[in-house]
C-alpha cells in the first residue's frame, strides 16, 4: 500500500527547486542529426518544423522543458554516453539510443504496419492489405515503450514533473510509468484517430493498449468521435462506465478518475508569420506568381501514404477539368508530396498511381504551355510551401481518414498575409483577405471549420462540384468565410491547446495524495488502486479479536456477490456457506440477516437448513426474523398499482432493445440490459430511466439504476431501513448491540453502511458499538474496509463461525415489524 508516497521520491536527479518542469515524451527528438566531415563530431540543431519543440514557446520561461525521444540518426555505441550528455546540456533532451534492429521492428513494424493502419479502419484481411500481426514487432513495441520509462525516470522528479506523452507509438509507456511512481502527473494526447470499436476489437492486444492509456490521468483527442469510440472500447472490453463531470468526461478507473479530454490541436502563429515575412519567402511568391500568371492557383499538401487521398483528388479535377471544359488553361492543381514517413508496398503503390493519374491528366487536357497538374516530389523548405500557401485560391485536403492534418489551418494563416509579403504581392496592409477551403469529413479539422466546403473523398463529382464551388464563389463570401476561419485559428492555436491541456492534468492530478494507493496487477494488466486514506482491508485476526469481545452482535449479508460470486451462474448457496450460516445464527449472541434484493420465495427455499436465520428480501419489503416466524410486509409500499403503469414501459424497452429482459418482484420490477449490447444497452438505460420517472412522478414509488439494471420499488423501502429497523428492535429489546458487521457489494448495500454509521451513533445507546461496514471489492464505497471477492468474504465469515461457541438456541423474544415504535 502506497500512503506515504515511498516508491514515489526515488528518483536519482535532483530537484529543480521552486521550477516548475514538464516532461514531453514523444516517438521523435525535436532535433536534427549530423555528422561532420571534417572532424567526423556529430552535429545537432534544433528542428524548427518539429511539433515537440513549439510547445517550448507555450509555457512561461520559469518552466523547464525536458524532451524524451529518439534522434534521426544511429548513434554507435561508443559515443552514445558523450552525445547523451552533450543533448542534456545543450537542448535539454534525453535519446533513448534504440537499438536498430529494435527500432525497425519497433517503428516501422508494430507503429507503422500495425497501429496506423488499423487506426485509419484498414484490417489486413488477407495478405495483400496489410500485415497480419506479429508477436514479435508487439515485443519490440512493449521493449521499445519500456525504454522510453526508462529514460523518463532517469530525469523525472516524480512529486513535482508533469510528463506529457505524444501518439500512438507510446500507448503502454504510462502503465511502466505508472508501476514505478504510482502518483505521478501524467498526460497522454493521441494525435492520429482511434477507430470504432468494430475495428479496434481485431488487434490482439487491444486490453493491454487501453489499459496502458488508464494508467494516465488525462487523455486528450482532436475530436469527440475519437473520444467516443475509446470510451465504447473501454466499455465493450473493460466493462467501464463514464459520466459528463461538470463539462468533462470521467472515467472511473480502480478509484482514479481518468479525465478524457476533446481539444483540437492548433498552429504556431509567430512561427508561421515570421516565415511570411522572411526575404526568400517574398522572392519565392513573385516567383510563383510569375511561372503561374493568369492561372488560379488550387494546392495540395499531403504526406505521401494510402489515407491521404491524393489519387482521389486528382481524379476530382479530371472531373472538374471534362465536365467544365471553360476551366481548362485556367487553373493548376499544386500537389506538394512530402516524403513518406513509413516503408511497404502500399506507399510505393499510391505514388505510383498518383505519378500514372497526373501524367494521364496533362496529356488529356495539357499543352506545351500549360500543366493542369503539377506535382512537387522534394523536400520542400518552409519559406516556399508558406509562398504557395498565400498565393492559392483554394486549398483542398482530401484525405480519407486523418488525425488532425493542420493544412488548412496553415493556409489560413498564410492568407491573412504579413507586410513583407503584402509588399511582395503589392497589396494594401489593410485590404480584406480571402480564402476557400474544400475538407475532407474525415479529418480532424473538420468540425472546427465551419466555413469550409465539407466533402466525401470518395465521392469524385462531389468533390469535383466543390472545387468549381469554392472557385467560382463571390470574393464578398470567400472574405466572410476567411473572416470566420482566421478568427478560430488565431485564437485556437498551440499555445491555447497546451495551455488547456496542462490546466486539465493539473486538475486530474489534485487528488493525488488525499488518497491511499495499491499497484495491483502483473506486467501490462498493472494498475493503480486509489482510494481513502481511511479505507483498508479487513483482516480477519482484527475482526474474530472484536467478535470474541463482544455479546449483542447483529450481522448483515448481502446475498449476490456476497456469500455467493456474482458471476456464478448457480445461485443456490454451497454446503459450506449454509454451514457457516448456521454456526452463527445459532449463537444466541449473534442476530444474522441475509438483506437482499431477490425474492423471499427462492432466499426462503436455498437458505432453509438456518432456521434462526433473518431474511430480509426485496431490499427489505418482506422480513422475517427465522424459519417459524411469518414474513411481514413493510407498509411504506402496500400500494403497488403504479406496477401496471411500468409494466407496459418495461415491456416497450424489452422489445426495442436486444438481450434485455425484465424480472417481476412481488414489490419491484427490474429491467436489466447485462446481455444486450453495452452502448446500446446503457443509452436505452438513461432513457428508460427518464421515461419512467415522469410517468411516476405522481407515484408512491422510485427508479433507481443500478449495474446493468433499471429497478422500480416503493418509495420508502431500502435495505438501510432493514438495518435501521433491527438494531432499534435489538435496542427496545434490552439488547443494544456492540458489534456490528455489514457486508455487502453493490449501490444498495451503501444504504446499509450509512443507515448502520447513523443509528449507531444514537445517543441513546449506552454504549458505541464496534462497527464493521465491508464493501465487496476495492472501489469508492461508504464502508471503511474492503474484501476482494466473496471467497475472502467465505474465510472472513469461516473465522467468525470458528470463534462461535455453538449451543442450542430458543426462537428470540424479539419480533421485528416495520409499524411504528413511538
């Protein structure tokens, strides 16, 4: 147990002090690698394009920023230790010196043959698409991500750093960060997309991934779907519920709410205006200005990969080009290829086709002195792409399924112009601007351009009608349109993102160390459980010491999860639990009830042979004191006419919804949804629970939802009434207890805890009894102690029986009823 944060201040750097830190961990170093010729020294500059490196900028200069990453390069062996040293020192950045054979395995097998393939929905359903999955590349993807931790805890002072990790190609780091300081502040944003729960179910590895991600305190995506299809992952898979906590979404995970947060990322807006105002980025737009004279400029940027779509968008403007032949000599389609970041046949495949569609479309429609499409395979420096950017009429990225892709954001920025480039163009500082958008409704920024021009990539004459759209519009709405989109990414921009983002893990992370933390779990399955300070284990040795002590004990069971596992499919108790019954109900110290929400007939037939035993069922509307006694109603809820108004409703849920069913109590109805499908069931749930509170409103009764169940019972009628109930009974009798032990596993036994917490601390009684309240299972709860499953509740309530001197019983002088005692 980890209360005083022992294994959370090992680490071997020292404290910055006051400063505060921030570990950003991602795939790749903000750094460029370079061996020098002359004196054979490696050289390194930072890395301007680099994603990492514009976080810097964001957080106020008091606060450190620490890389962890890989370099560009193969280090030797030899000089890993100097070039380690001289990274920390000159850049603040710590490489993790991948071994090569790893790093292929690692980066371009398990990351880039695996994980972006299936994140982008494509499943390798036979060999030609996609690799199938290799044990061997996921071992590499758990050695790589554990050297990652590594280097982390190397630099970490785990009390005071936030660590901030970066993409899907260190989704199991935080469970190795997690083992080791079980209170560490730690942040994860996922910058590609996550599938649905349909594609995302195939990868064998699919719990030890999500449970890597629970293992931080925030999980950041671009958009909702993407948060959406992970919380139905984590449902479907874990069995985990989440609820909107006050404009954020939480997920309770072991007693840690891990915060899932919905934040597109933005742009560097200094770093981009200072580009357009650089002298070869002026050059470079007369330049383009000039070769492209009368022409209207339409551009594309892209990654070169299967998802980006280029071979779509060119076939869109071969439509637009046949079915508008006016267009023709009017305008270019600039499609700027970026070097491919992965290897394999699919990417050589999408070049090829997209060198095989453009050389068909400029034989078609070209001529000596006009290309329609020109392709730019290079690097391409910033200064030129920023020139082609400002000068385009419409930019259009056409991917078919992308992460964020900040393109567009880009070109608006680049648009809006600086006033080297506003003098290059020879344009006036204040005249107004324009710019047109064609997105496709795959990609990240969508939602959050609402003036763009929304299109299906795949639907060719869409996007072809789109491009003659956003050409063709008056300058008035291209003006309006920029307007709206310039002021959303000016405000929306890196620094907004990582502001938000760092304000959220701080708030995920405030609880930290009000509570009691456990790791449990082996290799990729460990966990955190975190819970009060006050909330421990009930060991046995430190009840049976307060029962041997002790002569007016009352003693409450619950029954499903309890004295019998939840998950058995037979319900009837086992010989040794009815023997352990027994030996206590026959103990005329002791007053047993079994208080559960089944019906009296079947608690009545399988608990028999414990004849001094009390039943209370139905959550306490039938009670009796023994075997011979008679069952006695509780007249809170004699009326059960609004039955026949829930009845109809449940029955309309049933049929609408696959795999539920509904269980008729003599006093409740219950509709449970454990075996329809998790999502489906869960929303008709909250609907069903709304829908039968209004036509109840007027009704003396009460809707409560549980763990896969909707239930209606009379107002009144609670299993803390039945605990209530006894020990004022055992009080009135001359019997005030002093020992008092409750166990139970679900939201209804929390009823018993607090009804049990409240009447003992009655004044009248004379004296305060021991109290025992037990949760089943180690998770937020009322109760001061936890078991972890209903075995340990067996050995628990074998102890007690074995301390039980055992000696005949008359029937007890004391009768409960549920009529009033005044």
């Amino acid at each position: 147990m980890d209360c005083c944060s022992s294994n959370d201040g090992d680490s071997d750097v020292t404290s910055s002090g006051c400063r505060e830190r921030k570990i950003i961990v991602a795939n790749m170093l903000p750094l460029h690698a370079k061996r020098d010729a002359e004196t054979s020294k490696w050289r390194f500059s930072l890395d301007e394009d680099s994603f990492s490196l514009q976080l810097k900028d964001v957080f106020s200069p008091e606060t450190e920023v620490i890389y962890v990453g890989s370099l560009k390069a193969d280090i030797d062996a030899s000089e890993q230790e100097e070039v380690a040293q001289k990274l920390l020192e000159d850049f603040n950045c710590v490489p993790t010196f991948l071994p090569h054979d790893l790093q292929k395995k690692f980066y371009l097998g398990f990351c880039k043959q695996q994980l972006w393939p299936l994140f982008h929905y494509m499943l390798p359903v036979c060999p030609d698409h996609g690799d199938r999955f290799d044990r061997f590349q996921w071992q590499a993807y758990v050695s790589a991500n554990k050297i990652f931790a590594d280097k982390v805890m190397e630099v970490i002072n785990p009390d005071d750093d936030y660590v901030w990790v970066h993409d899907y190609h260190l989704m199991v780091l935080p469970t190795f960060l997690r083992k080791c300081f079980n209170r560490i502040k730690l942040g994860f944003f996922l910058h590609s997309p996550f599938p649905s729960s349909e594609i995302y179910r195939t990868l064998p590895v699919r719990d030890e991934i999500l449970r890597g991600l629970l293992n931080c305190d925030l999980i950041g995506f671009h958009t909702f779907d993407y948060a959406r299809h992970f919380l139905s992952c984590c449902s479907r898979m874990l069995g985990l519920d989440y609820e909107f906590k006050r404009g954020h979404i939480g997920l309770d995970y072991f007693g840690r709410t891990v915060f899932i947060k919905i934040l597109p990322v933005g742009v560097h807006m200094g770093r981009l205006e200072s580009v357009l105002n650089l002298p070869p980025t002026a050059s470079k737009v007369k330049e383009i200005q000039k070769q492209f004279e009368g022409k209207k400029l339409i551009l594309g940027i892209d990654d070169m990969d299967i998802f980006k779509g280029i071979s779509l968008k060119l076939l869109a403007v071969e439509q637009l080009l046949q079915q508008h032949p006016g267009l023709q000599g009017k305008i270019i389609l600039v499609q700027i290829v970026n070097p491919a970041r992965g290897s394999g046949k699919d990417v050589q495949e999408a070049k090829k086709e997209t060198y095989l569609t453009a050389k068909k479309i400029n034989e078609v429609y070209g001529s000596p002195s006009y290309q329609p499409v020109v392709l730019i395979d290079r690097p391409v420096p910033r200064y030129e792409k920023s020139a082609y950017y400002a000068l385009a009429e419409c930019c259009i990225v056409n991917a078919v399924r992308d992460g964020m892709n900040l393109v567009p954001y880009k070109y608006i920025v680049c648009r809006q112009g600086a006033p080297c480039m506003d003098e290059a163009l020879g344009i006036k500082s204040d005249s107004p601007r324009t710019s047109m958008l064609v997105v496709s409704e795959f990609i990240g920024c969508s939602p959050s351009l609402s003036g763009a021009i929304r299109v299906n990539p795949w639907d060719i004459d869409a996007v072809a009608e789109a491009l003659n759209t956003a050409i063709t519009m008056p300058e008035s709405e291209k003006q309006l349109r920029h307007e709206k989109h310039y002021r959303y990414v000016s405000t929306h921009d890196v620094a907004y993102w990582a502001h938000s983002f760092a304000q959220d893990l701080d708030r995920a992370c405030q609880d930290h160390y009000r509570k009691c933390c456990w790791g449990i779990g082996l290799g990729l399955g460990f966990r955190v459980v975190s819970l009060s300070p006050s909330f421990r284990r009930l060991g046995i040795d430190l009840i049976v010491s307060a029962y041997k002590r002790t002569n007016r004990r009352a003693i409450f069971l619950d029954y499903d999860g309890t004295v019998v596992p939840e998950a058995s499919i037979v319900k009837t108790p086992s010989p040794e639990v009815i023997s352990i019954l027994k030996t206590l109900c026959n103990d005329p110290k002791n007053t047993v009830f079994i208080v559960s929400g089944r019906g009296r007939t079947s608690l009545s037939d399988w608990l028999a042979p414990c004849e001094m035993l009390g039943i209370a069922a139905e959550h306490g509307y039938f009670i009796r004191w023994s075997k011979d006694s008679e069952w006695e109603t509780s007249p809170v809820g004699a009326d059960l006419e609004w039955k026949k108004i829930v009845e109809p409703v449940m029955s309309l849920y049933r049929e609408a919804t696959d795999g539920s069913s509904i269980e008729t109590k003599e006093s409740a109805l219950v509709w449970h949804h454990q075996d329809a499908d998790p999502d489906f069931g869960l929303c008709q749930a909250k609907e069903l629970l709304v829908h039968l509170e209004n036509v109840l409103a007027n009704e003396p009764a009460v809707v409560k939802r549980g763990q896969h169940i909707v239930e209606v019972k009379p107002q009144g009628v609670s299993k803390g009434l039945v605990s209530e109930k006894v020990l004022l009974r055992m009080v009135n009798g001359g019997k005030p207890p002093d020992f008092v032990m409750c166990v139970g596993d679900d939201k209804s036994d929390e009823d018993m805890f607090q009804s049990i917490l409240t009447s003992v601390s009655n004044p009248s009684l004379p004296v305060t009894p021991e109290i025992f309240a037990c949760t089943v299972g180690r998770k937020p709860s009322k109760a001061k102690y936890y078991l972890d499953d209903a075995a340990d509740v067996l050995k628990l309530l074998q102890g007690l029986a074995t301390a039980t001197i055992s000696k005949p019983r008359c029937h007890p002088e004391i009768q409960v009823s549920f009529e009033s005692t005044g």
